[in-house]
C-alpha cells in the first residue's frame, strides 16, 4: 500500500503544471542549443559556371569543414544563367553568379568574388587608340565566352562601331603571342581582375620587346556606359599601373568591369549566411592556394538602395550586428513561456477542480458515515444494528472504488478510515448496551474490510 502511495505521489508530482511546464522548457533549450551547435546534417551545394569560379567552388568543398556542414557539393554549371537559375529553382543555395548576366531573384549578394576589369588592348604595331578605331579591325576576346562576348559588343555599339565590322576571335591567352606576331589579331579585349596574371600574360604577350608595348585603350564615359548596363561598374586604372621604361597607362584613366559575387538563397537564415561570409573571408589566403582567383575577394557594396541587395546575413556580418544565440531565440522561448504559463494555469485549474470533486465526494462519504455513526447510538435491535453494519460495508467498498479511480487524495483517505472505525466503534459500543455486556474496544481498522453480519440473537 505504501509503495502505490508513493507511486501515486510521484506521478501527481511529475504531471502538476509547473513541473511539465519546466520539462518543456528544457527540451526547448535543450532543442535549440543542439539546433545552434551540431549542424552537421546540412548539405549545401553551390553553382558555379567557368573554370575559375568552378575551381573556387571545389576549393570551399575541401574545406568546408569550418562552415559546420556535413558537406558541400559543387553544381558545375554550363553558363552563368544556369548557375543563377539553380538558386531559384532550390537546386543550389549558394552560387557565384556574373553582376551582368542573371543574378537570381530569390538570393543576396554575401560578397564579390572577384571583380573583372574590361582591358582593351591595342598591338604596338597597330594605329589603334580609341574604341572606334576597331571597326575593320580584328580582335582577340580572351577569354572567349558568350558573356564577353556580348560585353564587347554591347561596347562596340555604344561607341558607334558596328559590331559585324569587327572580327571577334574567341582565343586561349596562350594564342595571343602567335597571332599578334603574325599579325592576325589588332587588339585583344581581356576580362580579368586587374591585379590577375592573366592580364599580366595577354600585355606580355602582346609585346615585342620594352620599346614595342601594346596600347592600353580607355574606354571614356565608362560611368555612362554602366549606368546604361545592368551589372556593369566603372573602374580606375592609375597611371603606371603597367611598369617599365614607358609604364602603362601615361594617366589614370577609366574602363568598366564585372563582377562575380557569391550570394546565398534568401531561404537560408540569418545566423548561417552571417557564419558563411566571415568564414568565407578568414579562409581567403587558404582558398586561394587552391583557387589563385580567390585572392580577388572584396567585400560588397553595403549601401542601402544597391543594385544587388544583401542577404540580411551577410548585412548582419558588414554592419557587425550578429546576432547572439538568445538575440536569435530568445524571442521564442518568451512565446513558449507565456503559452505553457497558460497551459499551466489551463492544467492547474483542471487539477484543482478535479481535487474539488475528490473532496465533495469525501465528504458525501463520510456524510453517509457520520449519519450511520448517529443511527446506531439510537438503535433499539440488534438488527438494526447489523443492517447499519452492512451499510458501513457498501460505504467502504464504494470509497475503494472510488480510490482506484484517484477521487481522493492521501488526507480524504485518512479521514475516511476514521470516520469508518468510528462508525464502527458506535455499532460496537450500542451492541455491547443491548446485549448487557461490557463496552467492546475499538477495532483500530487501518483499511477497508467487509465485516461478517452477526446473526440476531433473540
């Protein structure tokens, strides 16, 4: 009996409100901190078209183990458009996407990769020193994808030169060398980071010695020429930025550029786009001994109103208002609080009032009791008697089922064992005066047992 008391103890202990309100709780705290700390079973994967974004991309998959990823898979795209389309179609989470192709709508811009200047320039031996001096012209595109291109294009018609007047020759920086030997090329148009050895190895290659060095062309007006192309910025080159004994250019001058920027689908939060653009700049110098165009990374333009807005992560990493785990969460575990206070006080009340009837069902009983214990004081026969001591028996057996269904609690018990013994004490007492003998002592019952009537004496 002891042992089911404590039993039913415990479980009235681990089923009040305030206590299942502080184990929900804990699960909650327990839920997010495992949520903030083990991210493992994340799988991102990021798009990437042409071989430098492409090498960048599987750089990050050898080392993505700082971003707390259980992987990073690589989307080698066809072109820029298929890239960027990944994203919005929930392929990828992430891409490097050209500024002047497709950036895609679902995304923000968490950093530029690398920015590529549009250098155009002229043989030595050629007369060649301005965009309209191409038209009949033969000029190498390095590198020669679809996107440059059309840039190229784009630049011919805004200086009034017709594109089908200039012969576009797709070509490997290799090549270069050969060809303007040969003099089968003009003029090579290079889009590449200005600090890159790829242009470094397309103006070497354009040279025939230190007094016979290519032209380094301006595009002027290039900051009208953006604001007409999306996607498209002005650069400046300053003087002599090309050494030697005549650097290159003679004064600062002005061409455009693209950009390559890596952004992350606005279905990914806050907290991880704001870890995966710090980590993506403190791993730099590591990525960039895998993926040399690594090294070109910048950070993006931060004003309010750009053209390629943020994710508000990476907004988060720029302005330094990261967000701590309680800034992010603490929010909800407020919400949780108040709903499981008013559960709680929802489940407080059903308790109390279910206690309530417990207690008015104690009550009626030992009303019942109360009234036999006063009959019998009265009674005249010993029959009497004995029907009042079956009554006491249906009155225990029904308290004992009510027990078993929890309708009193541990002091309704004790109460209706005494009230039991005394009831009985008042049968035994009157019994003892109707029978002449001497007053019977109390039974001292601790439970409920069914008595045995007594036949009538005469």
């Amino acid at each position: 009996m002891r042992t089911r008391r404590a039993l039913r103890r415990t479980v009235l202990i681990f089923t009040s409100g305030p206590t299942v309100i502080a184990i929900v709780l804990a699960m909650a705290v327990a839920a997010a901190l495992l949520f903030r700390f083990n991210r493992d079973w994340r799988v991102y994967t990021l798009a990437a078209a042409g071989a430098p974004d492409i090498s960048i991309a599987k750089a990050v998959e050898e080392l993505h183990r700082g971003i707390d990823v259980s992987e990073v898979r690589v989307l080698a795209a066809d072109n820029p458009e298929a890239a960027s389309a990944a994203v919005d179609a929930g392929k990828a989470q992430l891409a490097i996407v050209r500024s002047d192709v497709s950036v895609p709508k679902n995304a923000g811009t968490m950093l530029i990769v690398h920015k590529d200047a549009g250098l155009l320039f002229a043989g030595a031996q050629t007369k060649i020193t301005k965009v309209a001096d191409l038209a009949k012209k033969r000029v190498g595109i390095v590198p020669g994808d679809a996107p440059n291109v059309r840039l190229f294009d784009e630049l011919l018609t805004y200086y009034g030169v017709q594109t089908g007047s200039v012969t576009h020759l797709p070509l490997q920086p290799e090549q270069i060398g050969a060809l303007s030997a040969s003099k089968l090329i003009d003029a090579v148009f290079v889009i590449a980071p200005l600090r890159s050895p790829l242009v470094e190895q397309v103006f070497a290659a354009l040279s025939s010695g230190e007094k016979s060095r290519p032209l380094l062309i301006e595009l002027k007006n290039a900051e009208a020429f953006a604001a007409r192309q999306p996607g498209v910025s002005k650069l400046d080159v300053p003087a002599g930025f090309f050494g030697g004994v005549s650097p290159q250019p003679a004064d600062d001058m002005t061409t455009v550029a693209v950009d390559h920027q890596l952004v992350a689908s606005l279905g990914l939060g806050e907290g991880p786009v704001d870890r995966l653009t710090k980590w993506f700049f403190s791993m730099r110098r590591a990525l960039a001994e895998r993926a040399p165009y690594a090294d070109f990374m910048e950070g993006a333009e931060t004003e309010k109103g750009s053209q390629f807005p943020l994710h508000p992560g990476a907004t988060a990493y720029y302005q330094d208002t990261e967000k701590s785990f309680l800034d992010q969460y603490g929010d909800w575990f407020y919400i949780i609080a108040m709903v499981l206070g008013g559960a709680g006080s929802a489940v407080a009340t059903m308790v109390g009032s279910f206690q309530a009837r417990g207690r008015r069902t104690a009550m009626a009983v030992i009303d019942e009791l109360m009234s036999i214990q006063a009959t019998a004081r009265d009674a005249d026969t010993l029959a009497t008697l004995n029907e009042l001591d079956a009554a006491i028996n249906r009155v225990a057996l029904k308290a004992l089922h009510r027990a078993r269904e929890n309708s009193f609690d541990e002091a309704g018990m004790e109460t209706l064992r005494l009230a039991i013994d005394e009831a009985r004490r008042a049968i035994d007492v009157r019994r003892a005066e109707l029978q002449g003998t001497p007053e019977a002592a109390g039974s001292g019952v601790t439970a409920f047992p069914v008595r045995k009537s007594e036949p009538t004496s005469g």
